[in-house]
C-alpha cells in the first residue's frame, strides 16, 4: 500500500471528528431561522462556511500541493484532490433536525480514493479507501443481500435542477415494484446507509461531486454496485465529470436494474422539460 495514501487516510480519519465538532457546536448554538438560501431550497448557514474554512485550513497545512474543492467555497480541479461537503444536510442542519454531515473525500484523477461521513449529532464515523474495504465507528459494513425489489426499501433524493414530473415518474415506478421508499434530505448519509445495510439502495437524478463520492465509494467498498460518476471507462470517475451534477445509482448488486429503470424515466422527462 501507497505510504502517500495511507498518511492521508491517517489525516482524514482525525480531520473527519474534528470539523464535526464545529458543526455539532454550531448546530447546538444556532439561532431559529439564521440561515440564508442560495437559490430555491438551497439553504446555507454560517456553520457551513466555518466548517469549510477550518477544513480547508487543516488540508493546505499538511498537503500544500494537494487541490480542494469545497461546496461554499470553490475550487480547481486537480488530479489529487479533495472535495468537500461542510455540512450534507443543510436544510435538515436550518431547521434543527440533526440529520446532517461532514464528507470529505480524497480523488486521484477524478475517482474517489478515500472517503469519510461524519454525522456530528451521534457520533457515528463512516470510512472507506480504494481497495481496503468500508467500516463503521472501525467495524468492517456490507450492503443487504436483499435480492427482490418485493422487500427492498430505497431512499430517493431529488432537487430543483431536476423536473418534478420525472422524480414522480421514477417513484411509481419503484413502488409498483414493490419497493419502499424514504427520503431524509442527505444524499451523503443516504449513501453511507447503503453501505452498511440500513437501505438497499440509493439513487438521484443528478448530484454534485462534493454530494457522494465518499459515499459511492463507501457502497462500493461494502460489496455493493455503483455505476461511474459521469461518463468514464473505469473506477468511479473522471475529473471534467466533477464539474456538473451527475446522476447517482448504488445499491446491493441485485437492485441495479430497478435504479436503471427509474432513473431512466426520470432522465427522459428532464430532456422533455
């Protein structure tokens, strides 16, 4: 194993309980309605520009000619590079429901090498590199063997970017399958479920890299199918995708049928729009 790799995972897996800490404190202090919106359900607190700052901080000092890219704050791309998330979860974060994280990942030519989620309000600790596995609070997780949509419960995340008509498509067409269906507001705690069985699946019609890569890392890790994160031949990846949203899909292997479909019928809807 690379030497550079695993000072960076030692790195991360320190770094991750750290900036929680700030998001746990900035959440147990915050003031009702202190936040402000990006856009139309796209919410943002000062504890998401805190969060960043300190992370952004810890990675320049140790990696000085690593890239980040973080979502308050911007970045170039690179071909190592960390992404971050402040806080996946910030409406829930806005309106005190303490369903939120940390995620940080680590690429290597746009696929996700290291990944960590962090949820502050209960202290549970999500982690995964590239080849090694995925654990839980340092116990190994692996996705459900659920084989029949007939028992499968999936969660669905959905933004403005996306058509309404196409997430409703896509949530018939599971249900008539006989799946359920739930949806907590992060897509990165959604995926860290996947990964350690809670759901069997989880699929959106378009995130942002800063969104999932630690997470579809963490599904991959834990035996479960993930399709790339924009168009590329193989790992996760490429790093022109991390400019836009893409579309998402990972779940236990036997499910990937189910999500195509859906999510087929979602994207056609968006080209009608």
């Amino acid at each position: 194993m690379r030497l550079d790799l695993i000072t960076r995972a030692t790195f991360l897996r320190a770094l991750a309980p750290k900036a929680g800490d700030l998001a746990r404190a900035g959440f147990e202090k915050r003031e009702k309605g202190t936040f402000t919106l990006k856009g139309p359900q796209d919410f943002l607190t000062e504890t998401d520009t805190e969060v960043e700052r300190f992370i952004r901080a810890e990675i320049a000092s140790a990696f000085p000619d690593d890239g980040i890219l973080g979502e308050e704050g911007g970045g170039d791309l690179s071909a190592h590079l960390w992404i971050i998330d402040p806080v996946d979860g910030t409406a829930n974060f806005a309106r005190g429901v303490p369903h939120f994280c940390i995620c940080i990942s680590f690429c290597e030519n746009g696929s996700p090498v290291l990944g960590a989620i962090f949820q502050p309000m209960t202290g549970e600790f999500w982690f995964a590199q590239l080849g090694q596995g995925a654990e839980k609070n340092g116990e190994s997780i692996r996705v459900t063997t659920t084989a029949s949509p007939q028992t499968a419960c999936l969660e669905m995340g959905w933004s403005r970017r996306h058509s309404v008509s196409g997430y409703l498509a896509a949530q018939e067409y599971i249900l008539k399958a006989g799946a359920n269906i739930r949806r907590g507001g992060s897509g990165a705690l959604a995926l860290a479920w996947v990964a350690e069985g809670r759901s069997d699946g989880y699929l959106e019609a378009g995130m942002q890299c800063w969104d999932c890569l630690a997470g579809m890392l963490l599904v991959r890790e834990a035996g479960g199918a993930v399709l790339p994160f924009g168009p590329t031949v193989a790992g996760l990846g490429s790093i022109a995708a991390l400019n836009s949203p893409q579309p998402v899909r990972a779940c236990t292997p036997a499910l990937m049928p189910l999500l195509q479909g859906a999510l087929a019928l979602a994207t056609v809807a968006d080209a009608d729009a």
